[in-house]
C-alpha cells in the first residue's frame, strides 16, 4: 500500500515527491527549499511562489528572480530541496521563459551533493537549444545539445529518467538527448536551476525513485 500526505502544496508517497506550490504561502521560498548560488557568483537569487493563471495545475507557481546588474555570465542560480535523496530517478518539471536579456528558461538538478556538484538539463530558448550539464565543484562541462525550436511564450515540460550511468532527456515528453556519463554515482539532492538573469516560472516538479 502506498501512503500519501498531502502536506503546504507537497505530495509525499512511496518514494517519489510533487511539488505544486499550491498550498504554499504566495512571496514566499516553499519550505524546505534553500536558494544558492554555484561558486558563489553574482547575488543570491529571490525564489518565491507566486500565483499564475496560466499555471498547468491549480494557480500557484514557483518563480526566481535573479539580480540582472550581478547575476551574468557563469552565475547559476540553485534551489535544492535539501531533504532528499534520489540516485536512480525520474524528474520532471513544467518551465515557462518570463524574461532575460543574457539567459532565458532553466530546468532541473538531481544528484546534487551540494549547490557546486550536481547535473543539470536546461532549456535556453535564446540559443534554441536544450543541454545537459554536470557542474562539478562550481565548474560547469556540457554532456550533450539539442537544438530546439519552440513557442517560449507556453509551458513545456522537461523529463529526465537517470538510471546507473544512462541518462535519458525528455522535452514536452521527446526524447532529445541520450547519453551515458558517470560523473556523479551516488544518491543526491533534487532542486531547479537559471542562468544568469534569466526570469523563469516552474511548476508541478516530480520526481520518482526508479527501481
């Protein structure tokens, strides 16, 4: 039997989480979420729940808000959900662009030992083109592109199934990008992630652990 608690707009069942930032306080970081920024660059970012009709469930949604006079360049701006532990897993989220003059989306992190390791896929709608990274001790290395071409005005859904060293990337539920890598073994966080002074809307993060 599995057993769910609905509890501040979270889902907790067997193994997996949701998150869909309804029954969370509106200018307000959901709890147990903690903002960071990777090697310490730039300013840190304000993530907090705001309400948006266009949500893809209910009215809530999560939104970050970076500094566009300090967040530039090689500053990524990290939200981990500090209590969690996923190795083998399925993450996905909804993500709408809201603005960015240098950057624009974002995406997903999982296995994240801290805000300086971690991998992450993100989506750039100013390069058009969907990437996935590991950032390891604050240093960033793509893994893989994909060009994307795609309506930045509308939600879209990224997807990642991890299992082992096999690394699946899944945009509006296409597979994009398919590689192995083994940069990062272990059990780790879960979280989101921008760019720079990109604007962006998340909603409806999931993820479950993979058997």
């Amino acid at each position: 039997m599995v057993f769910i608690l609905l509890i501040m707009g979270v889902i907790y069942g067997q193994n997996e989480l949701k998150f869909n930032f309804d029954g969370d306080t509106p200018g307000k970081t959901p709890q147990g979420f903690v903002p960071a920024q990777t090697a310490d660059r730039g300013t840190l970012s304000v993530w907090k729940v705001i309400k948006d009709e266009t949500a893809p469930s209910g009215e809530n949604v999560l939104v970050v808000v970076p500094n566009p006079e300090t967040n530039h360049g090689a500053c990524f701006n990290v939200l981990i959900y500090e209590n969690s532990s996923f190795k083998d897993l399925e993450i996905s989220v909804y993500v709408k662009p809201i603005k960015g003059m240098e950057d624009r989306g974002g995406g997903p992190i999982w296995r994240a030992k801290d805000k300086n390791n971690y991998y992450v896929v993100r989506w750039n709608p100013l390069e058009n083109n969907f990437r996935l990274y590991y950032v390891k001790n604050g240093r960033r290395r793509m893994i893989r592109s994909s060009k994307l071409y795609t309506d930045e005005t509308k939600w879209h859904k990224i997807k990642v199934i991890h299992r082992g060293n096999d690394i699946k990337c899944y945009f509006d539920d296409k597979l994009k990008i398919h590689v192995t890598d083994s940069t990062f073994t272990e059990a780790g966080k879960i979280g989101l992630w921008s760019k720079a002074d990109a604007n962006t809307e998340f909603d409806n993060l999931e993820i479950r652990e993979l058997k």
